[in-house]
C-alpha cells in the first residue's frame, strides 16, 4: 500500500497544478528517503528546474524535469504526497519537501521511512524490470495466458511480483482472485482459459473501479490523496479485510489464510481449492 490504484489518484491529483511549476527550494528532512543521489547533489540538480510532466509507472510517481532528469518517487507503506501552502503547519513525518514558484510546496511524508526518492537520467535503468501495466492497452486476454503458461508458482505470489505484472498489491489482488472464482493457492499454469479470462476481467475492472474512486484508504490512514483527503474505495471492498463476514456472493464466511507472509482473505465456496 499504495498500489496501483492509489498512485494513479496521486498523479493525478497532481498533473495539472505540478506541470509547469518551477521548484525554488528543497528541504531534505532525512537523507535517507533518497536513493540516489546524495543530499548535495540532489538539491543543486533539482532546484530551479521546472516540472514537465507527471506519470506513472507501476508503483513508481515519475517528475519529469525541465533539465532532461527524471524524479521518480515509490510511496512504499506509507508515503504521502500532499500539495500544500508554503506556511501550512508543520508535519512530524515530514522526510523531503519541495517549495514550489507559486506559493505551494510538495510535502513528503513517511512515517515508517520506507519511501524512497531517485533522480536519475536513466529511467529505463531503474524501472526497466517492472513487468506490463494491467490496463495498458497491450495486456490482452492472451498475452496474459501466455505470461501464465510457463509459471507453476502460486497465482496470488506471481500477480505481486512487479516484474510480472506491475502495480499489483495486496488489496486489490485478493479483490481480483475473489471476483475471478481463484483460490489463491491454486497453479498459476493450472487455469483454464476461461479462468485467465475472468482473472483478466477482474483485474482490469476492479482497477479501474478503486481508481474511480481516488483508491482506498483504510482505518489506518496511510494513504492520503494529494490535497490530504481519502480515497473512496475502501467501502466497496468485497472480500479483503473482512474475515469471519458473510461472502457477499454465496454467505459462507469469508476465511483468512496467509499466503507468502501476506494476509489473503478468500471465499472457500466461491474460490475453491484445487487440492
């Protein structure tokens, strides 16, 4: 968390009033959010420099800058993002923030430090293993069964792993398993092509839903959109979180198993196991 969903709302949020905005000033709270370069070198390479574009990558927020260089930003558990006055009050979890010519800053927050910030030329070089974007026009029904067809690991592990398929978190894989009818345990090789079809339908669409939404903020609070307020989508969560609950489809109470170190929340009836 943030996942794919959740980063979208944030590049978003922040495309139109970041693009052509001139950074006057950088204040680095902790080195540490900085993964390259170091503190010195990433002040003086990026102050003065307009913002071009804002996109996304997987998980990845992408700054492109005036100078050619690139900004990319992973939020990780519990990054934020907020677009704010420049006399706004103080924030505790403050790691990085940029002032901006018209008055606002860019504020980096990360209570837990695992964000992480990088400038860098080569692009390619730090985002090129990340796998295909689940709602690239490119990732159709059989590049999907193709992508499947070799790997005899465990789905729910293989659609988290961001050099398969990129932005894939755990909310929003638990959702997709679940609306698919797929026991996250199952073979990823073992389904059958009706199963890939569903799968890729649940994917796309449940995506596409979260991102309707501005995402999804739990209880906990970690994600915030870019002018600080929450995503909507934590209400139509129809199997994560919400173990010992009846299954909305069928009435069995949705069961809890751990998958991978991750808490997977699924249906028995609905998403049968293969054993």
């Amino acid at each position: 968390m943030p996942e794919l969903p959740e980063v979208e709302t944030v590049v978003r949020d922040l495309r139109a009033p970041l693009t052509g905005r001139r950074i006057t000033g950088v204040a680095i709270r902790w080195a540490g959010s900085l993964r390259a370069p170091g503190p010195g070198t990433f002040v003086r390479e990026v102050t003065d420099r307009c913002v071009t574009g804002v996109e996304r990558r997987g998980k990845w927020i992408i700054f492109r800058l005036c100078s050619g260089a690139t900004l990319l930003v992973h939020l990780r558990m519990t990054g934020q993002l907020v677009l704010e006055p420049a006399d706004a009050p103080d924030d505790a979890y403050a790691r990085l923030i940029l002032s901006l010519d018209h008055g606002q800053r860019l504020r980096f927050s990360d209570m837990r430090k695992f964000g992480r910030w990088v400038l860098t030329d080569d692009v390619e070089g730090v985002l090129g293993d990340l796998g295909p974007e689940p709602l690239a026009a490119g990732f159709t029904v059989d590049a999907f069964a193709t992508m499947l067809a070799q790997r005899r690991g465990r789905i729910k592990p293989l659609l988290l792993n961001q050099r398969f398929l990129a932005g894939m978190g755990n909310i929003y894989v638990n959702e997709a398993l679940w609306q698919a009818g797929i026991h996250p345990l199952r073979p990823a090789n073992s389904l059958s092509p009706q199963e890939v079809a569903d799968l890729h339908r649940a994917v796309r669409n449940v995506l596409r839903a979260a991102i309707g939404e501005g995402g999804t903020t739990l209880e906990n609070g970690n994600f915030r959109r870019a002018d600080g307020g929450t995503g909507g989508f934590a209400g139509q969560l129809l199997v994560y979180g919400r173990e010992g609950e009846a299954c909305v489809a069928c009435g069995q109470p949705v069961e809890r198993i751990t998958v991978g170190q991750r808490g997977t929340y699924l249906c028995p009836c609905c998403q049968p196991s293969a054993e």
